[in-house]
C-alpha cells in the first residue's frame, strides 16, 4: 500500500479554494496512467539500473506503487505554478524540455511573473532587448554561436508574448566552463536586484540543476537557489522530463497521457526516488512538473548554461 502523508518538510500548502477545486476537478476527470504489464516494467527496472550517473533499484511493486501515486497526486499545472508565483515571488525551473517550459510560462504569467531570467552572460542582454521588441530570430544571430542546453526559440516568443522582461544573469564567458562558480553567485546577485529594486517584481530563473537545487551542505556547495534562500522565498520545480533520455521519474510513467504537476511531502517512494545526478532526491524541490513525451523539435538555438 501507498504511503501518504498529508505534508513532509517539501510540502507547498498555498493553495486558494479556486486553484484546489481546479485541481480536483483535473484528478477526477482524468486517468493519467493505465495498468501496464509485467514484461513493462521488468523494461523499466532495466533501464532504471542501467541510467548514466546512479543505478536505480526499485522492485515491481515500487514502480506500481509509484504509478498510482502519480494519478492520485497530480494537479492541474496553471493552477500550482500561479499559485506558487503568487506567494514566492521568485520560482527557479529546471531547464528541460521545450514543451515543459513553454507549456509553464502561462500558468507563472497568471500568478503574477514578470521576468525572465536565463543563464547567460550579460553581454548577450542587447540581443534579448532587440528580439523583445522585433520577434526577429535574425536578432539571436550571436547566441547561435553558443554552445551548450538548448533554449527553445518558441520558449522565448511565448514569454516575450506574454509579456515577460527577457534577462540574461551570471557573468559566464562564452567558452569559460572553469567559471561555472562565479556564475552560480553572480546569477543569484542580479535576481536579488530585480527584486529588491521593485516590489512588484516577480521572477522566473529558468537554469540547471547546479544552479538551482538545494544543497545538503550549504557551506561546500551552495547553488544560486541556496544564495537566494537567505533572503527570498523560493519555489523550485524538477523537470520529471530532465536529462536527454528522460529521468527516473520519466521513464516510469512513460506512458503519461496529460500533462501534471507533483508537490513534494506527498509520497515517500517518489520524494525519495533519485533524479539520477549527484544524489538529488525529488524531494528537494517543491514539485515535480511532468508531461507527455514532447515530439522532437528542432526550433531552438543553444547557449552556455
């Protein structure tokens, strides 16, 4: 059996009645994941046991276990994430997908965001200005010369749409990884300005995982999120959809048929289940956002983060 609690140290309890009651709703009418075969998940405890970086082993019972926690436990995304974006002021996401993040940036716009804050090196900000106001990829020309994740061409246009302040943070060079460190620090100092100089302001910080999760011994490690901590509230969101291959989490609800989104504190199987890098835990972020599989899509250019 299952094992639900109603809120561990990563559980987020803002929620309004309206964004409950849409969530509600969303689990009542759907079924996200059906039964699946014996042969299908000896398949996924192979390719758990078999990721890059950390073996995963889970018994068949676990990965059944853990399939129906998802379709119990997932909530409608707009509603989470402008929730989130209300209270927090400052909600970090994991740059994964295309879909994930463009699919994100409404439900963030409805709670109030204003900014959109990047890994990548202040230089390349006029560029950002001009495609804010032309919509014209002939003005990204330099960041196709960067090489490294790839940020979505539409992800840009849905936020300049929506009417999100593109910003590039962190003082990274172009071809200098050695510096990832400073960056770390100098990212989280231009996000604390964009707050601190307007109370209105409200700030999606869309990088990677060494920018972004939280670390278990803050003096040896300390991420952006970490720095930001000290005096901003942060809500942070895994991408289940994380890495090229798809995540632990991915792979076992491979056959995820709508999108949704997990606060953590809910189920122990899935807050304790390695996302595969370094040891994270999903319980270390405040939800976990998840999706159908995204078709491929080449319409995206690459920067440094």
């Amino acid at each position: 059996m299952s094992n639900y609690s109603g809120g561990g140290t990563g559980a987020y309890t803002g929620f309004n009645q309206a964004g409950a009651a849409a969530s509600a709703a969303y689990r009542q009418n759907r079924e996200f994941l059906p039964e699946i075969s014996l042969s299908e998940l000896e398949r996924i405890q192979k390719e758990l046991q078999g990721m890059v970086g950390q073996r995963i082993i889970l018994t068949n019972d676990d990965i059944v276990q853990i399939r129906r926690a998802v379709n119990v436990l997932m909530e409608e995304p707009d509603a989470v994430l402008a929730e989130a974006m209300k209270t927090s002021r400052l909600v970090a996401m994991l740059a994964s997908d295309a879909a994930i993040g463009e699919h994100s940036l409404t439900g963030l716009k409805l709670g109030g965001a204003t900014h959109l804050a990047m890994n990548l090196p202040k230089v390349l900000q006029p560029a950002l200005d001009a495609f804010q106001k032309s919509r014209d990829a002939n003005d990204l020309t330099y960041l196709l010369k960067c090489r490294g994740f790839k940020h979505p061409l539409s992800f840009l246009l849905t936020a300049v749409e929506l009417g999100l302040a593109l910003v590039a943070t962190g003082d990274q060079g172009l071809d200098q990884p050695e510096r990832k460190a400073a960056s770390i620090e100098s990212i989280a100092i231009d996000v604390s300005n964009i707050l601190d100089q307007d109370r209105f302001a409200k700030v999606i910080l869309w990088a990677s995982s060494p920018y972004l999760k939280r670390s278990k011994i803050l003096k040896t490690r300390p991420s952006t999120v970490d720095y930001l901590s000290l005096n901003h509230k942060v809500f942070t969101i895994h991408s289940g959809n994380y890495l090229v291959d798809g995540g632990p989490l991915r792979k076992i609800v491979f056959d995820l048929s709508s999108p949704g989104i997990i606060t953590s504190g809910k189920n122990r199987l899935i807050d304790n289940l390695a996302t595969g890098i370094d040891g994270d835990n999903y319980g270390n972020w405040n939800a976990i956002l998840l999706e159908p599989k995204p078709a491929l899509d080449a319409s995206y250019f690459l920067t440094n983060d």
